[in-house]
C-alpha cells in the first residue's frame, strides 16, 4: 500500500523516487497521481516527503486533479535549457532535472520508475549519473517499491476491484445465456440465419457488453475452442465455429475504464455434452483448484501452491512444469498472479529460486491452475481472484458457478 | 518505413537492433510484430537481416501471425537460467540474452529499444554490458531509428490511417447532428427531462459512436468548453452544460481497435452564436491554417511553420510561445507532430535549436493552430491530419467543415 513506501524505500537505501511518463499503461504513475489524464509528467518523491507532481502547462487542470503538489514545468522554460545544451535534447533533459533536483533538494541514492522507451532511459540515466555527483542513479531490476506497496490493495482499491469483479461476473453470465439461446444444426451453433456463430461473434457480444459496462479490454480477451483452447494464451480465432463438445476456454481480464484497475477470471465450457476425456481432466483441474484454495493461509509462500498443483497434477498423470520446464501439454504455467493496476502484477507463484513472495494481508491475486492438450484438441482453465483481508481471510471476489457444461437447445 | 531500417542502422552504426515489451502501448514492437498479441517479446534485428521474433510458450499461435521468423523462449528453459544465477533474476536475464546473441551472432554496438520500466532497463543494459565484451550497449535518446523508419508511412500504413480518418470525421459529423438535435433552454442545451445536456453526455455519446467503428480512445477526447477549452489539454467537466454562445474545444485522437493506428482532428464549436471576440480569435486561427498549408513544400523544415504561425499570430497582437516561452495565453503550443502507432509521433514542430525534422515523403502529421484565453473563458483550435505522397503531393486525410457556429433550435 501506498503507506509502505518510505518504509520499503529506506530498507532499500532509496533516498528518493523519480516516476516518469504518461498516466497510460503505466501502473506506478496511474498510481502516484490517482489516474490523473496526464500524456507525460514526473512525480519526485523524497523518503519521508509527499511526492510533486511537475506537468506540463497545457495540463495544469488534469494535474490539479491528482490532488498532489503540483509544479508547472511550462515554468521552468525547458526551451531555455535547449538552448543552452545547443539542441542537445539529452543534455537539456540533464540540466532540467539538475534544476528539478536543486529545487526539491534530492541527492544520494535516487531510483527511477515508469515506462519509458527502454535505450532512452539507459542514455538519459546515464548521462545523469555522470553529470551529477551528488547522486547516484538507481534502477531496480525486480519487484521493486511500487511494485511491493502496490501489491498490497487499501480498502478503496479493494472496492474498485470488487466492482469490476461484479460486472466481470455479470457479462460471464450474459455470453452463458447469450449462447444458450442460439439453436444448434450440424453439431454447431447457428444464426438466425443458419450459418454458424462464431468465436468472433461472441467476441463482439463480449465487447459491447465491456463497453456498456464501462470496461476496457487492453490485452484482449481470450474464447478459444478446441485446439485453440489448448495454447494457454491463444486468443482463438474470429472465423471459428462454436462446435458442441469442444472445451471453450474464456479468460476474460478487463479493466476500468480510463486505464484503472483490472478484474482476471476464466472459465472452461463444453457447449451440449463434454466428451469423457474433458470430463476427466475438468474434474483433475477443479480438484486442484478446490485443493488449493483450502490450502490458501495467509503469510504463506506463494511457491508452495505451485508446487502443491504440480503435485496434484502429477499424481493424476499429467505432465508439469515441475517433471519437464519445457512441456507444451499438461500443466504449463504457473498458478496465479497478482493483478491491480496491472494485469499480472506481484506476487508471483512461479516454483523458482529467487521467489520469496508471500501472501501479505491486502493482496489480491488469482488461483488458475489449468491442462492442455493441443494434440487431442483441447484445454481447460479455470481462474478466480482473491483478496487476503487485514484480518487474514481470503475472499473470493468472483461470482460464478463452475459447470462445464452449457445445456443447449437441441444437443 | 521500415524498408529504411537498415539505412538507418548504417548511418548509425548500428549493428544489431533489439526491441523487448508487449504490443500494448509500445509502439515499435507493434510496427515488427504487424500487431501480433504478444504480452511479452523480444525482437532482435541484425542489420541487414531479418527481425527474429522470441516468444513465450503460451503466446506461440499469436506470434505466428506476425509473419516473422519465431523462436520459442519456453524451449530455452529461463528456469535453468535462474538456478544457475542462484535465483538472481537480473543475472538470469543476462544469461538468457547472452545465449539469444549467441545463438543469432549479434555483435558490436547492439541498440535497445521498446518501453518498459526504466529502472529495470537501467539495471539490465548495464549489467548486460559488462557481461558482454563482444558487444556495446547503445540507447538512443531521441528520434530513434524506429521513430524515424515509423514517421514516413507506407501505402498500407496511409490506407488504416485514412480509414480512421473517415470514421473520426463521420463521428464528429454525427455529433454535431446529436447536439443539434438538443432543444434550447436559459441558454444551454437541454435533455429531453428539461435539465441541461452536459459534456459527459456528449462524451457517452462519442463512446458508442467510436465503439460501434471498432476504435479505442487510450488517451481520451478532449471535449472542453468555456474557460476549460482556454486550456489546450484541459478534457472537459463531465458535469458542465452546454452553455450557448461558449467556445467547445473538441479534439478526437482515437485509434484502430486493438492498438493499432492514430487520427486525429479537432473542430472548435459555438452553439447558436459565437461573441465577436471569439469570432475576431477564430478568423485569426483559421487564417493562420490556411496560410500555414497553403505554404507546405515538401523538405521543408518543419521548424519554419511554427515560426511562420507565431509570427502571423503576433501580427493579430496575439501573445506566442515565441514572444513569450511561459505564456499560457495566446498561442501556447506548436505547430503540429507526426503520428501513426503514437499519436505524437514525428516529425515535431517545435522551433527549437537541434529539430531538423522535414516534411517527407510518407510522413502524416496534423497542422493544429489555436488560441487560448482562460481568463477570458474561452479557447480555439483548429486540426487536420495531413499526408504527403511520394510524388510531393499533399493530401488532407479530414473531411470536415471548419464552421465556428452550430445553428441550435430556439437560439
């Protein structure tokens, strides 16, 4: 939570924090300004101080609405700095932030946030790192300060998810009664017209439903059937028909309107009948999922569920990632994710050295274990999200039944 | 275009060019991927070479569609990476690229590009750096070379840009008939209950128009009126009436579903009448267009239209950014900026020293004069989107009239 920064940044030594870039797709800005309709800004923060916002001048209404200090850089006259670097765009940028630092007083250890393009970051760093002594440029690699106290949701963010979460839930249901109320001929489903529904038809139900709800859908849904169902991140294809008895799997991860926070939840239906072999392995996914989720404590090290599913999965005779790294069939990635302002977001499950996540009270994360077998024609996930509350309970924020199969008119 | 890519390499002595990140909001990894939904990649381009296209396991059917050269990362095993750097994720990244530069010979001065955190970035390229004496890492700070290759369009490029164009022209046709439409009352625009129409209103209808012409809106319309159109990237009050007699500011940058191409316009409306000084403000700024492209000519520095639209503003007794750098009255910004995959792109307009950006063959860009006066409650601009052909033929890519007053019932 926004509460742990100072603690985070002097156990990592961090004198101060630089965010750049635009509030778009860009978790830590859209988190520091409170979703702010800023195109581009920096945010200092010095341990201990609020953060200031410096914006352009064209943006001072947008920047008055993140409610934090702001400064106009119109006022700083970067064209004077232009000048003076003559039309060195690097050097100006060097003697802007020089002044920037002056007047915030920063020095010592300073890291940088935000996404930027990645070689203009290693020059401009660079380049800063050598033009200021009193400082010395930090980068974090991995889970760095914002990505820990964002990890963690406050009682608001909570309910922002919670939210999307219903509405998420709602559309789940409306594409289940939207299918249903299609006939069937030739072991698909049909139009008014007799031809078959397809993958992009309900796609374009999906997206008029996001929108009404006032959703976005950034990294696009995935409705993928059959084969297609068994590439975990297959979006499936627009021109497909809806065949009875193949496994549909539909992951829907939308967020808020306006670039806020995200909702994640899959479900894997069979339209009519599922054949024996879906049945099978639905049942060996939703035990695993089951047992895990009676597994969940809070304080707990993500890794061990992963692990824990690996199991599970092994035991049934299913190939892993934990028997084969490299396996394309069985259970082929890791457990779940943290999600907020980002669609995968801390903690991580992946079973690796390194991954000391832990379930925090304030997290919010998904459980999705999953199996896929492209070469029998299908896959199967199914996916919630949960918040593990301050007083140590976990709730699930996602509202829908769990049945494969999808009765339709006709099968 | 990206047929210029290995000029540009030469020219910089560039030897190998890598692009990391998502499609999402990154605009170089769009223009190789051709749009492919990847979550995460890496694109690494030898010069004079072929881009080779490294994917995750789960996104194999996604990146096919690129039409590149793939390379599955899952068969490299990233977890043996890890274990071996003793769970130090940095270090196992440096492993991974050491092997992908391996594998594809990439030597000599290696470029970074796409956008991702800029802390991480930092600590990655000089870590890589030191690791790999066969290679130096270079970032360029400014008007990369995919900036560049991406600023002049090829004829596909020109075909998805002009498609948006004329729907975003359709659309803004469509809401002037959609206020038009609104009856009158104490001067502002009323709903059919009686209570006054607002921006949101108008905002909620724009929504349905672009989701029903498959376009996103990421950085959001601007539709200000008032004093808040006096601020050029003020986007409006959701809650504000439309009052007559008032300058709207409405300014429409969406872009192809799914993260594709950018246009982008902007009309300045009055409705029922438009007070003389707002008309005196608004011959002036559709004067300044209309001079600005009747003076357009191919290899032209872009820098010489800024300074001719300051000093034809001056001339009217208007304050500039070149009277004055800090002045948020008058004409407060430049000229016009390139787009396509970013809806500010190059070339730039600025009249600073080292812009010695031209209008090229195949280069789109918009030509956007204003006015502001906030303290005077109102503000104008007037934007088109412009491209030049190969044969030095300019083509205005808006079809729309630039009329200040909308006629309303019972004004």
């Amino acid at each position: 939570m926004k509460r742990d920064l100072d603690r985070l940044m002097a156990e990592r030594g961090i004198d101060a924090a630089v965010v750049m870039g635009g509030v778009r797709d860009n978790p830590t800005m859209y988190y520091l300004t409170n979703g702010a309709k800023l195109s581009h800004a920096t945010v200092i923060k010095r341990r201990g101080e609020a953060p200031v916002l410096f914006h352009a001048s064209m943006e001072r209404d947008e920047a008055a609405k993140s409610g934090l200090t702001t400064r106009d850089l119109g006022d700083y006259n970067f064209r004077k700095f232009i000048e003076e670097a003559q039309g060195d765009r690097l050097q100006a940028t060097v003697l802007l932030y020089t002044r920037l630092f002056e007047e915030l007083g920063v020095q010592g250890r300073v890291a940088f946030y935000g996404r930027r393009e990645q070689g203009a970051s290693y020059a401009f760093l660079r380049a800063l790192d050598a033009a200021l002594p009193q400082i010395e440029v930090i980068g974090e690699f991995d889970n760095d300060i914002f990505a820990v106290a964002r990890a963690t949701k406050d009682a608001e963010e909570v309910a922002r998810i919670r939210e999307v979460g219903r509405r998420v839930s709602q559309i789940m249901a409306d594409v289940v009664r939207f299918l249903r109320r299609h006939p069937t001929a030739n072991g698909t489903l049909i139009r008014e017209d007799g031809s078959p529904l397809t993958v992009g038809d309900v796609k374009q139900f999906v997206r008029a439903r996001l929108f009404e709800n006032r959703l976005e859908d950034p990294e696009e849904m995935i409705f993928a059937i059959g084969r297609d169902a068994g590439v975990p991140h297959s979006h499936g294809e627009d021109d497909a028909p809806l065949r009875l008895g193949q496994t549909i799997v539909f992951d829907l991860f939308p967020q808020e309107a306006g670039g806020g926070y995200f909702f994640d939840m899959t479900r894997t239906f069979c339209l009519g009948y599922a054949p024996p072999e879906v049945e099978r392995a639905y049942r060996d996914v939703l035990d695993c999922f089951n047992e895990v989720v009676a597994a969940l404590r809070p304080g707990a090290a993500t890794r061990r569920y992963q692990v824990m599913a690996c199991e599970l999965f092994e035991a049934r005779g299913h190939p892993t990632v934990k028997s084969d790294p490299t396996t394309k069939e069985g259970y082929v990635h890791s457990l779940g994710h943290g999600l907020g302002l980002e669609i995968h977001g801390r903690p991580i499950f992946a079973d690796v050295p390194g991954n000391e996540d832990t379930l925090q009270p304030g997290v919010v994360f998904t459980v999705e274990p999953g199996l896929y077998y492209p070469e029998q024609g299908f896959g199967i996930r199914i996916e919630d999200t949960f918040w593990l509350d301050e007083d140590g309970r976990f709730h699930n924020l996602t509202d829908f039944p769990k049945d494969l199969v999808i009765p339709v008119a006709g099968a």
